[in-house]
C-alpha cells in the first residue's frame, strides 16, 4: 500500500507518494553540502591542467581506481587509443588498491563494447610504490585515492591528478563514483565522464608535444 501526503483542500494537484518527496529532499540536500566543491570546480580544473604540462619525449601514465576492474582498466584501454589518434608517444597502465588476478564484471565488458574497447582479457593489478614512483603521472578517480597514494606511497602532489577534475562539464564533483555492482546505466554514466576528462588528457598532450617541436 502506498503512503501518500494528503493534498491541500480544493486543489487539484494529486498528492505525491511520501517516498518521492523523501527522494527530492535528499537530492536537494546532497546538492546542497556538495556546492562548495561544484564551485570550485574551475578552480580544480585549471591546477589539474596544469599538472598535463611534461617534459620529455616519453610520457608514462598509471591510473588507479579501487579495484582495477571498471574504471581504470576502461580508462587505460581508452586513454591509450586517444593518445595514439593523437601521435603522442605515451605508456599507460591502470592498478588498483586490491588483490591481483581479478577480470572485469559484465557490465563493464558490454559498455566498454560500446565504446569499441575489448576488456576481456584485463586482470587486475595491484598498486605498488614501484609503480607510483615510475609513473609521470597517476590519476587516481577519487580525491581520497590521491591522498592515499601521495601519503603511504610518497607520490609527489605534483605527479598525481584527480581525473574528474579535468570534466568540462561545469559543476560537477571530483569523485568518479564506481560503478561496480550498480544498474548498467551507471557504468555508462560513469564511462561517458571517463571518456569526457581523458579526452582533454589528449587534446593537452597533444598541444605540448606540438609546442615542444616548435620550440
């Protein structure tokens, strides 16, 4: 049976379920303790262009998410097919905080399909400060994943970047959430935002590279 809220008297607006509302409620007040970091989202996303400026011939990125099933094994396969359309001389990899040895979920395969990317023989890896210390770059999908690789595996700040920082969507939240488990939706949701971010990746790679041969 469901519980409604009894509309005003003589109005003619049906009365909406208690859930919906409770549903509304919480949304406006998850938007509302997260304004403060949707502002400052050009602020973030200016340092976090900044920190794709490199020197070098050779540019070598590890991405991290939780597990290295779903996001950085996506975002690995995909920043590596940006990077060569754009004739930059880049190595990828993708780790996680987890165990090694683990595939991707359905879900992922099928979206990552979507995108023309074959995840399928992906096994995941796990972070260690070897990893982090050869990497030029780590991008991380959440801002507690930089926290954790800058405190226990002393990254440098400057090498390590949140990837939804670079989203040119204005207000957003820097955190990548994960997918796993959830509806197929939300690993398409999730892997649009990817794609959004690391195609700035690309762009700015490809402009530093292109102003290095100049100079």
């Amino acid at each position: 049976m469901t519980v409604s809220i009894d509309a005003r008297p003589g109005s003619d607006v049906p009365p909406e379920p208690a859930a919906s509302i409770t549903r509304s409620m919480l949304g406006r007040l998850w938007k509302l303790r997260m304004a403060p970091e949707m502002l400052l989202h050009p602020w973030h996303r200016g340092r976090a262009r900044a920190r794709l400026t490199r020197s070098g011939e050779r540019w070598k990125v590890l991405i991290l998410c939780h597990g290295n099933i779903c996001r950085s094994p996506f975002a690995e396969v995909l920043l590596r097919r940006q990077l060569g359309e754009h004739g930059a001389d880049c190595q990828v990899e993708s780790a996680g905080f987890l165990e090694s040895g683990r595939p991707c979920p359905e879900p992922a395969l099928l979206v990552a399909r979507e995108f023309g990317l074959d995840l399928s023989e992906h096994r995941s890896r796990t972070v260690t400060p070897a990893m982090i210390g050869d990497a030029d770059l780590t991008i991380v999908m959440e801002p507690s994943q930089a926290a954790a690789v800058t405190s226990r595996m002393q990254a440098p700040p400057g090498r390590v970047l949140t990837l939804g920082d670079l989203d040119p969507d204005r207000f957003v939240i820097r955190r990548l959430p994960d997918p796993y488990d959830r509806p197929l939706d939300e690993f398409r949701s999730c892997f649009r935002r990817i794609d959004r971010c690391l195609q700035v990746v690309a762009r700015t790679t490809d402009a530093s590279t292109a102003r290095r041969r100049i100079a």
